[in-house]
C-alpha cells in the first residue's frame, strides 16, 4: 500500500504567528471561492515525494536522518504575498527568501537520495512559498491588490525542523500525518 508524502520544514514561530494572524483577517474578510489553508497545515515545502509504499518509509527515515546530519537551520526570511500563476491566479503564497543557496542545494540532495530509494519525487526547482490558500473561483481585483499590498516582511528567521508528512486528500483540505520529525 502506497501513502501520498512530502518532506516540509517547519516554519520558524514568530513566522508561524504571524502568518496565522493574516490567515484569520483574511478568511474574514474573503471567506467565498477560497480554501485558506488551516494554519495547522502551513509549511515550507522542500521536496513532494508522491506516492510512497509503506515498506519503504523506514528506508526514507534513515535516510533523511542521514541527509540532515551535518545541515544547520536554513535562514529565511518573509518577503511579502504573490498570487500565482499570474495569468490565471489559482494560490496565494507566502513568499520568502534566502542569503544563500544552501536549501536548493538540500532539496537536490534530498530529491536524488529519494530517487535512489527507488521514489518519484517532483524534480521541480524549490519555490520558497508558503502556500496559504487555494482560489476556486475568480476574486475581485480589489481582493487581489489586497493580497499584495500586505506588507509583511521579516528578518532572516530560523527554519530548524525538518518533517516527513503523509497528505491525505479530502474535500475540506488535506490531512497531515507526522511520520517523522528532525531538528537540525
């Protein structure tokens, strides 16, 4: 039996705060056509793993405890909203940033050790985003400038926990399962 998983770190906490504070003035303020994400569910989404078989998960473990052996927290910061695609916006992200390249070139390490477990993982470049709702139907212009005029910036903050989620897919949004969680 396969489960759906991804590998996440989890965000720093004044991020995380901060971030649940807009979720809930904007689930107020536009609470039609938009499934916002439940702020249990924000992440950083480092590598979607897809389809996985059970008996193979131990091997995953191990390894990403391997991969994570020597890596310190990865510094990001948040650099304000995007809606995206912009031809036909479907999501609203979080955007951040890095000073350095060192979690693209975590991800490429992570996406080849995954490979060679026998996965399919997506071979995307990383988009430092944090996917914070998904549009259903077509929003106003004036809720779209209202995304992107929110200013929300910060500092380089600390990303130090990387996590191992299963995903399942239900119609009021997905459900995630931790099945393994290391601090860096």
């Amino acid at each position: 039996m396969s489960v759906r998983a991804f590998i996440a770190l989890e965000l720093a906490p004044s991020l995380y705060e901060s971030l649940n504070t807009q979720l809930s003035e904007w689930k107020q303020s536009y609470p039609d056509g938009i499934n916002w994400v439940r702020p249990e569910n924000l992440h950083l989404t480092v590598l979607f793993l897809g389809d996985v078989e059970e008996v193979i998960i131990p091997e995953l473990r191990d390894a990403l405890k391997l991969q994570c052996r020597n890596i310190r927290p990865f510094m990001l910061g948040m650099n304000g909203f995007e809606l995206f695609p912009p031809k036909q916006i479907r999501m609203i992200w979080a955007q951040l940033r890095a000073e350095t390249s060192e979690l693209a070139k975590f991800n490429r390490r992570l996406l080849f050790e995954t490979i060679n477990l026998g996965l399919n993982p997506d071979p995307k470049e990383l988009r430092l985003h944090i996917t914070m709702g998904r549009i259903k139907t077509p929003q106003s212009s004036a809720m779209q400038r209202s995304i992107l005029e929110t200013s929300l910036h910060t500092d380089l903050l600390p990303f130090d926990t990387l996590s191992l989620y299963k995903s399942v897919l239900q119609p009021q949004g997905p459900q995630y399962t931790l099945l393994e969680q290391i601090k860096l």
